[in-house]
C-alpha cells in the first residue's frame, strides 16, 4: 500500500505543477489570457490557484506519510 501511495505522491506531484507553469505561463502572455481585461485580478486568482494546488500536495502527503514536503523521497 505506501508504494501506491508514494507512486500517487509522484504522479500527483508532476501533474500539479505542469498545471501550475501552465498556468503562470497563460498569464505572462496577456493577449490570449482570459483574464486580458482584469490583469491584476487574473493575477491574484491564478496565484491563489496556484496555492491552493500546491497546498492540495502538502496535505496529501502529510496525511499519507507524516511529512510536510512536496517530495517524499523514496526509502531503500
């Protein structure tokens, strides 16, 4: 079981943060973000996206593991 759950760590982990620099990347390019009208607000919401996915792996793995990191690493 803690090596689904590490491999479900690992997959969660990269999946987050192509969303996250997918996102950060719509939001550099102004012109074809969704947020082009409300810059500023397109920014804090994105940001707080971000957090929120992020803090999404944080929980994750300090419920499974007792650790408060993004990466766990494997034991040997």
């Amino acid at each position: 079981m803690k090596i689904f759950l590490f491999r479900l760590s690992r997959v969660l982990c990269f999946g987050i943060f192509t969303i996250v620099i997918g996102l950060s990347i719509i939001m550099l390019n102004r012109n074809s973000s969704i947020y082009s009208k409300f810059y500023s607000e397109g920014l804090l919401k994105i940001f707080l996206i971000n957090l929120g996915l992020l803090s999404l792996i944080f929980v994750f793995n300090w419920l499974c593991f007792g650790k408060l990191t993004i990466w766990i690493r494997k034991n040997k």
